[in-house]
C-alpha cells in the first residue's frame, strides 16, 4: 500500500512509457493522412456538420520510469531531451481557475532518481516531442486544411487544453499546439492542469480511497497469477535478474519500449521474449482494471467520462459562456487510455502507443439536426457495441457511456463508501 501512490502517478506514468512493442506500426498508422481526413464530415456533399472535437491523448516517447534491474544499462543523456525548434511555443501552466499551477507531487517522485546518463525517470524525450507533433499536424490536415473547421491560428476561445500535472504530458500538449497551428498565435497558450489529489485524466489511487483498496489488492494479485508468475520467472532467468529484485512484466516492457523507441541497446535475450512481455504485460493491465466488474472501471475513469459527455451536452445546448469552443485536447497517459477503451468496448488487448489517441467528433445532421457521435483511436474510425453505425446517435452513444460516468459528486460518493472493498 505504501508504494500506490507511486503506482497511481508513476504507473499512470509508468504505464505511459509502456508506450508500446508496437509504436514503430501504429506511429506509421498514425501518420496517415486518411485517419481522420474522412472522418469531419464537414463539406456540403456530407449530411452531417461537425460541431465539437474532443481529443484524448497519451504522451510522446519518454525515459524509463525505471531500468530493469541487473541487466545492461541504456545510457539516458541529457542531448535525447533536446527539444525541436519547431515546436516552441509560448505557453503557461495555470490551475482549472487561471490560477498559478500547483504542486506537482509524481513529478517530484521522479526527480528523487536519476537514471544512467544524467536524465530523470519518465521525461519527454526529443522524439516523444516529435511524435507529439505529427499527432498535431495530422489534426491540423483534418480541421484546419480539409475541413476548415478550426481557425489556422490558436485561440483560447477555440481551443481548451488540459493536461495531467506531469511534465512530460504538459510538454506534449505544447507540442501537438505546435503542429496542429504551426507556431501561430496570437496569445499565450494555457495549459490547464489540477492538484493530485483531484486529477480525473488518469485512475487516481490516491485520491479515491475505495480504487486503493481494490488497486492495490488487484496490482499485488497480477504477478501471481499462475500463467503470469511462471513466465516472470522464466524471464529473470534469462535476462540474469536475481530472484529477490522485484520486477513485472510492465516495467520490462516500459523499459524495452524505451530502449527501442530511442534506438538504445537491449539485452539479446529479450528479442525472443519480446511477443510474450507484451501479451503478458496487458495481461496484468486487464487484471488489474478488471473491466468484467463495472466499478472498477467507474472509478478509473467514471468522471472523465462524464466530462467528455458534459462538453456534448452544452454544445448542444450553446448555453455555455464558452459556446465558440471547438476543440478540447486531453494531455494524458496509458493508463487513461486503456479503461477508455476498455469502457468504450473497443481494446484491442495491444498496449496502446506513444501518442495515441481517442477522438470523439460530435456531428449534426444537417437536415434533422440529430446529433452523433464518431469515435476513433490512432486514426481509425471505431464501430462501438451498442451504436447502430460509425456516426453513433448521441442517445446511444451516452447509454454505453452511462453504464460508466460518474459525475463528481457520485464518484467522490462511491469512493468514500467501503462497498467492494473487501472483493478480490
């Protein structure tokens, strides 16, 4: 129990780096033009308008959260940290109200080591930066070029961005600005964040009492399941890891994920295990999310949910003092991603990348102003159990959701309550 703060911070930043086996592919499937291009719905032949963007992404490349132990050392340099010209810009962190940004405790945890090379644990990197970048160009051929949705230079009153309260997701959230308005700005660009304590972009163990209990019950119970257990052990073996070091399948694959992304060397041994870190490292995850029980998942991402749904309603309504608003960017982790997805019906059991990303277009349709809404991950249009289509009518869009959200007060409610608490 005395370590799941770090495991709510730094796995929902440890996850992150899990970035994944696969980001070489799903970078590449992320860069593709048509991700989202057909996806707008905006010109006059299409019959809906698109009204709201809301996108929900995971961090760029990053240093590991912590070197497998007693194996060869990657050496993390301050030179990999080096951030392209191209993606300053002038930005400030502020709290939710505008004011100053507060304390920042999982960062603070990471600057209490150092890794081999000089760097911290669990920072931004220079490709991280540059993959952040192309996510931001990739929306900007969507909604500045194709559908001319957004205006070409950013505005506050077009643009909200939130970000966890975590340097390498602020920094990512500059730099998808920088791609998707190419430097241009006219203000300072905000980058909202919020205390620890109430931080609803990623499962937070340490705010919600009740995901405690179950998360750490959960997290201790992933590395002894029989299947789980047996290939850790064959796998300490083989890299040479002495029996009493405490290592799992997710921290070897946060490691070699960042080894590879960053062209740096990893034991031999670990080529041939390198399907099995990853099928068992989602193992773990989906153990420890347990979505077959609905309160996990409510209390890992129940809230966020209700956001996401909220920012529909009051476009909807155009009530809101912020009814200019088009796009709403989420500067996030893994570990927010992978319940979403969970949520939503559509994981896919693969780690989700470096700069992945959930996004939900809210359209209209132009005759009988229906509302839907179209979701993709990674660029790719999503069909969502319980939706009759692609463009999913919003009433059945927010039934699958509703068997999720929680609106604060619900889940400040259920966290407190002791229900479930003793369920394995």
């Amino acid at each position: 129990m005395r370590k799941l703060w770090t495991k709510a911070g730094v796995f929902c930043s440890a996850s992150m780096a899990f970035g994944s086996i696969l980001w070489s592919q799903k970078k590449t499937e992320s860069d593709q033009p048509s991700s989202c291009s057909s996806s707008t719905g905006t010109s006059l032949s299409s019959p809906y308008k698109l009204k709201l963007v809301q996108v929900l992404f995971r961090h760029g490349a990053r240093t590991p959260l912590k070197s497998i132990p007693d194996v060869m050392e990657a050496q993390w340099v301050p030179t990999l940290l080096e951030p392209p010209a191209h993606t300053h810009i002038d930005y400030v962190v502020t709290d939710l109200h505008g004011g100053p940004k507060p304390p920042a405790p999982v960062e603070d945890s990471y600057r209490r080591n150092i890794l081999t090379g000089g760097t911290y644990p669990g920072q931004l990197t220079t490709v991280g930066m540059q993959q952040l970048y192309e996510l931001g160009k990739r929306l900007r051929r969507s909604y500045i070029e194709e559908s001319h949705f957004l205006s070409s230079t950013f505005s506050p009153a077009e643009v909200y961005v939130r970000s966890t309260n975590i340097v390498r997701t602020i920094e990512s959230a500059k730099c998808l600005i920088a791609g998707l308005f190419q430097q241009r700005q006219n203000e300072i660009v905000p980058i909202l964040t919020t205390e620890a304590e109430s931080e609803i972009l990623y499962p937070n163990y340490h705010g919600c009492n009740l995901l405690k209990v179950l998360g750490s019950h959960r997290w201790a119970e992933s590395s002894t399941l029989p299947d789980i257990a047996a290939d850790l052990q064959s796998i300490q073996s083989a890299l040479g890891i002495a029996a009493h070091q405490h290592i799992d399948f997710i921290l070897i694959r946060d490691d070699m994920v960042a080894r590879e992304t960053h062209g740096l060397p990893c034991p031999p041994v670990l080529d041939t295990w390198r399907n099995k870190v990853e099928q068992r490292a989602v193992d773990m995850i989906c153990h420890v999310y347990e979505p077959s029980k609905r309160v996990n998942l409510q209390l890992c991402v129940g809230p966020l949910l209700h956001l996401l749904l909220a920012n529909i309603e009051d476009k909807l309504q155009d009530t809101s003092l912020e009814s200019n608003r088009k796009l709403f960017l989420y500067s996030a982790h893994d570990t927010t991603l992978i319940p979403c997805l969970m949520a939503l019906g559509i994981f896919d059991m693969r780690w989700p990348p470096y700069a992945a990303d959930i996004t939900l277009e809210l359209h209209q349709h132009r005759e009988t102003s229906e509302a839907f809404v179209k979701v993709s991950y990674i660029g790719q249009d999503q069909l969502i159990p319980g939706c009759s289509g692609v463009y999913c009518p919003l009433n059945e869009f927010k039934q699958v959701f509703s068997a999720y959200s929680l609106s604060s007060e619900l889940y400040q409610s259920l966290c407190d309550s002791s229900e479930g608490s003793t369920e394995p």
